[in-house]
C-alpha cells in the first residue's frame, strides 16, 4: 500500500510559515532532538490556519480524502489513526470529519519535516565537529 508523496505537500510554504508563525508569536524553536514540536504545531494549525490549508498542498483542486487518509495511515502512528477513526465513528458533519483528516495530515507532515530538520542540523554539527578534531590533530 506504499505511495509516493513527494508531490502532495507545498513543503517550502508550510515550514516557512510555521518559522514565520514562532517568530511573530515569539516562541522559540529548539532544533534539537528531543524537543517537543506537538503543541506548537497544533497552534498553528487550529488556530491560525485551518481556513488556508489549501496552500499546504501542491494541487488542492486534486486533493481528496482518500489520499490523505491514505498518507496518515501509512506516515502517522497508530494513535493518530485512531484518533480519525474515532471522529469518523462519532461525527456526522462531514466537515468536522474533512477538518481532522485536513489537520492530521498537515500535522504530521510538519512534524516529519521539523524532526528531519533536527535530524540534518546534528548531522552537519557532528560532521563539522568532527572536521574539526581531524583538523586539530592535524596540526602539530
């Protein structure tokens, strides 16, 4: 049930406004590995953005549900999952159902993206640290 996602989200546009939306609301964003993104993503999304969520994805005129059920069920944890199913069981709005798939899927691929961001920053301070150390016992 593997797919390819690369295409579906405006990846530039969500991190840079979830960097812009720290910034203006004056929170810090700690890129180190066991910081906790969770609540500051929910912020961003439920607070600020849920109207214009669209310009997260690459074609939201093509974008449907299944796609993005799909995507959580295959990227998110189970949890996440099954905090859909319990909205799908217990609502009957169909838009209060479309805005949790919507903000789950924002979510979890923003949260992707920031750990992978922590991930790329120790890597290159390790690289770089260790450049370092090869360079002073280089040195006499």
């Amino acid at each position: 049930m593997s797919s390819n996602y690369d295409d579906l989200f405006n990846e530039v546009k969500l991190l840079n406004d979830f960097e812009e939306f720290m910034k203006q609301e004056e929170l810090e964003i700690y890129y180190e590995r066991d910081f906790i993104f969770d609540k500051y993503i929910e912020y961003f999304i439920s607070n600020h953005y849920w109207n214009d969520l669209n310009k997260y994805f690459m074609n939201p005129e093509n974008l449907n549900d299944i796609t993005l059920i799909r995507y959580i069920m295959e990227t998110a944890e189970y949890t996440v999952w099954d905090e859909i199913e319990k909205k799908m069981s217990s609502e009957t709005i169909i838009l209060f159902i479309r805005e949790k798939i919507y903000n789950t899927a924002i979510f979890t691929k923003l949260n992707d993206m920031l750990i992978n961001k922590v991930d790329d920053i120790l890597t290159a301070k390790c690289y770089e640290n260790w450049n370092l150390l090869f360079l002073q016992l280089l040195l006499p």
